[in-house]
C-alpha cells in the first residue's frame, strides 16, 4: 500500500505540475499579446471587480470541496448534496452581484462596470458546475484529466480572446475569455468524470460537512481580503506606477512559488488523507514532503533574487528597473510558502479546520500590524514586511503543526536547515556571477550556469538524500 500510494504521490505531482506550469505558461504568453491590443483601462476594469468574484467564489465553494476529499466515506448523497447546494449558492451570489452592479459602476464611477459585472459574474455558475468533479479527481490523485482539460480550455480562451481584442472588442475581449476558459473547462471535466449528481439532496449530510468546511471558508474570506489589501493601499497611498512595480515583481516572484504551492496543496492534501489514522506514518511522509519541498524551492526562489536583475530587464525593459529590489525581496517572502502550505494541509488532514481558521486570524492580524507599521516608511519597507510576515506565520504555523504529531519549527528547520544553506551558497555564486559578466544575457546565463552548478556540486559533494529521492523518483517514472 506504502508503494502504492507513493506512485500515486509521483504521478500527482507530474500531472499537476504539468497543468499549473503549462496553463501559466501558456496565459503568460496570452496575457504578453493581449497586452499589446488592448488598452490598461481594458484591464483596470475587470481588476475593480476582482475582490468581488472572489469572495464570492470562497463562498460558493464553501470548503465542501475539502471536506469531500478528506472524508474517506463519502457517498453519492455527499457529493450530490454538495453540488446542488454549491450550485444554490452560485446563483444567490449572481443575482446579488446582478443588482449590486449600478452600486459597483457607481462606487468606482465607471457606468462600463453595469454590463461588465452582470456578465462576468456568470463566471461562478459555470466553475460551480465542476466542484465536486474536481474534489473527486483530486481524492483520486488524478490530475491527469484535469491537466487534459484546463489546457484545452485555456488554449482555446486564449485564441478567442486574442482574436476579439484584434477585432477591437476592448474589455469584452477579457470578458469573453474569462467565460469560455470556465465553459469548456467545465464542459470537459463533465465529459472525462464518471460522476454526475443524482436526485438527492440530505441536508444531515450537509450538516456533517459543515462544521468542517464552514472554518475552511471564513479562513478562506480572511485569505482573500489579506491578499487584495496590499495593492489597495499601495494604490491609495503611492502611484499607479508604484502599484505596477509592485504588481508586476510580485506576478515573476509568484510564478513559481504558488505554482509549486498549488501542486503540493492539492497532491499531498489527498495523499495525507489516506494515511491520517497513522500518526507515526503520517509524521514520516510529512517531514520527507518537507524536504524535498526545501530542496526545489529555496534555490529557484534564492536563485531568481540573484538573478533579477538581468531578468527583468531583458523581459520587461528598462522602465521597470524599480521592480528588481522589489522582486529580490518578494523571493525570501514566497519561498517559504510551500512549507505553509505543507503545515496548513496537515491540519486540515488531522481534521482541524478549527485551528486552521484560529491560524489565520493571527497570522492576518499580525500581517495588519506589520503593514500599518510600514507604511510610513515607504513601499520598500512595505514589501520587506512580508518577508517578517512569512517567517512569524512560520512559527505559528509549525507551533500547531508540533502539537498535532510531534514535528514543530526547530524539527522541520534541523530538516530543511542543509537545503537552506546549499541554497543561499548557490545563490551567491549566481549573484556573483551576475556582477562579475559585462552584458545582461551572459549575466542571465552565467547567473543561472553558476547557481545550478554549485547547487547540484554541493549536493553531490555532502550525498543530498533529497538530490538521490528526486532521481530515484524520475527513474522509477
């Protein structure tokens, strides 16, 4: 069984690897030409409407989908019961965001905003089609068919959006996108699941889910407000192009930190959940999750503060050099977030969604304080606060995580202490490199040559069982 569900960890991985980085691979390309037929106006519209899809989206998922996952015994009646209640919601949330949309247009005084709400907010009927597919697919560790359709739907979004915006559609070019991408992913989850909902509704099937998933969706809403504070104030206190450097060196800082933290979250959450009676075993898989975690994202996030300069400036131009020290601080902030994200899944797993939302309302309040502190000082100041926000979230994280199996902050730093250290020796040789090469492009690969040798030399050098791991797993797929 051991073996078993090892494979099925591997083969999660590599397929849900494959569509994060595929899907944003490709939409980074989309988003690259789009760019250039539309007008930033095009995007700041469907930008003051964010907040509001996604709160509404926390609540018309309602943590049921992990709570479907997590529970070993569910029955058609759960999933059914699930779908049709999130389906309920999905609607009740349209017809509020319908009506409120002269209040939005109002707010924001833009009356574009009436029409461009009533029709982007169709978005959450169609995505809540597929929650209990999705749960399903992921309890199974099969992100195969999930990978098969979010590329599908994003190639062909992708297409009919760029030929609308050529076309001269403006905002509906975005609009239309958003629509299609959730159709047809709908559409081919739909076609590629064995599940379809019944008849049946229990609302004592409900109830045993609630406790569960209700935490999970105020920490959810706690989430979502946090993430969309920052570029608030940042564009109430400081300029639009401020904001834009933020923005833009925090979308190169999370490209491959949330992807990696999407891939872990929804491999090792199902995974976790087989083995959740085991506490001894549970407690094995977690630290070794841990490990070979560290040992791929602390040198690419360390590697990426190295080398940012020559990245942003070959990519983006030389207009957005004010984003580089930002980037460089942003990677010490998002590298620990896979290791967040590993902490958080185990309460869940444990079925402590109770201390999952008391984590939340500490860590976000903390992150208030340290943001209202730092505001004075400036949006470097700002930016820096993250990195102290990640680290304290850190300790509280792994101070529950220690009471529920033994494996607390000074465990899992003695485990990923080796990788940190190769990490940051790596790092200085690519940043060195960086300084020492005349021309960015040598710099850019010079950079990423010296970091890579050193890292994998070093590996070699002290016998890394997490280099020896990764092979092991790549040989035996």
């Amino acid at each position: 069984m051991a073996e078993s569900l090892k494979k099925k960890a591997v083969h999660g991985v590599l397929w849900s690897g494959a569509e994060n980085f595929s899907v944003q691979g490709i939409q980074f390309v989309v988003m690259i030409v789009m760019a250039n037929l539309l007008d930033p106006s095009d995007y700041g519209i469907l930008g003051m409407l964010a907040i509001f899809i996604a709160v509404s989206n926390s609540f018309v998922n309602s943590g049921f989908s992990q709570a479907l996952i997590r529970k070993i015994d569910r029955t058609e009646t759960d999933c059914s019961t699930v779908f049709y209640f999130n389906l309920a919601i999905a609607a009740l949330f349209y017809l509020l965001l319908f009506f409120s949309a002269p209040l939005i247009a109002r707010f924001y005084s833009t009356p574009l905003l009436v029409p461009v709400t009533r029709v982007i907010s169709l978005s959450l009927i169609i995505n809540a089609f597929t929650i209990v597919q999705r749960a399903l697919f992921t309890a199974r560790v099969d992100f195969r068919s999930q990978t098969i359709a979010s590329i599908a739907a994003v190639v062909l979004s992708g297409a009919t959006g760029i030929w609308l915006a050529y076309k001269g559609y403006g905002v509906w070019a975005l609009v239309a996108q958003t629509l299609i991408l959730g159709a047809v992913n709908s559409l081919l989850l739909w076609i590629l699941s064995r599940w379809h909902p019944r008849s049946v509704f229990s609302f004592e099937s409900l109830r045993s889910m609630f406790s569960f998933g209700s935490k999970l969706l105020l920490s959810g809403l706690i989430d979502t407000i946090y993430n969309n504070v920052y570029t608030l104030v940042i564009g109430r206190k400081f300029s639009a192009a401020d904001l834009g450097f933020y923005t833009r060196a925090n979308n190169f800082a999370q490209f491959p930190s949330t992807n990696l933290t999407n891939v872990l979250q929804r491999v090792t959450y199902p995974v976790l959940c087989n083995i959740q009676n085991d506490p001894e075993r549970l407690a094995t898989a977690y630290r070794k999750l841990l490990r070979l975690s560290g040992y791929v994202i602390f040198p690419l996030m360390i590697g990426l503060a190295a080398v940012a300069r020559p990245t942003i400036l070959i990519l983006i131009g030389q207009k957005w050099e004010s984003s580089i020290l930002l980037l460089q601080i942003l990677c010490f902030a998002l590298m620990w977030y896979p290791i967040h994200a590993i902490n958080l899944n185990l309460l869940q797993v444990t079925g402590r969604s109770d201390l999952f939302l008391r984590l939340e309302i500490i860590k976000k309040a903390v992150g208030i304080v340290i943001l209202c502190i730092t505001i004075p000082m400036g949006l470097t100041a700002m930016v820096a606060g993250l990195v102290v926000h990640s680290v304290l979230s850190l300790l509280i994280n792994t101070h529950y995580t220690g009471k529920q199996i033994g494996v607390g902050f000074w465990r899992q730093m003695g485990d990923l202490f080796p990788v940190l250290c190769s990490s940051l020796l790596s790092g200085a040789a690519a940043w060195l490199a960086v300084q020492l090469l005349p021309t960015l492009l040598t710099q850019l690969i010079g950079g990423i040559a010296a970091g890579v040798i050193c890292y994998l030399g070093l590996s070699l050098l002290f016998r890394s069982p997490e280099l020896k791991e990764l092979l092991g797993l790549i040989k035996n797929r």
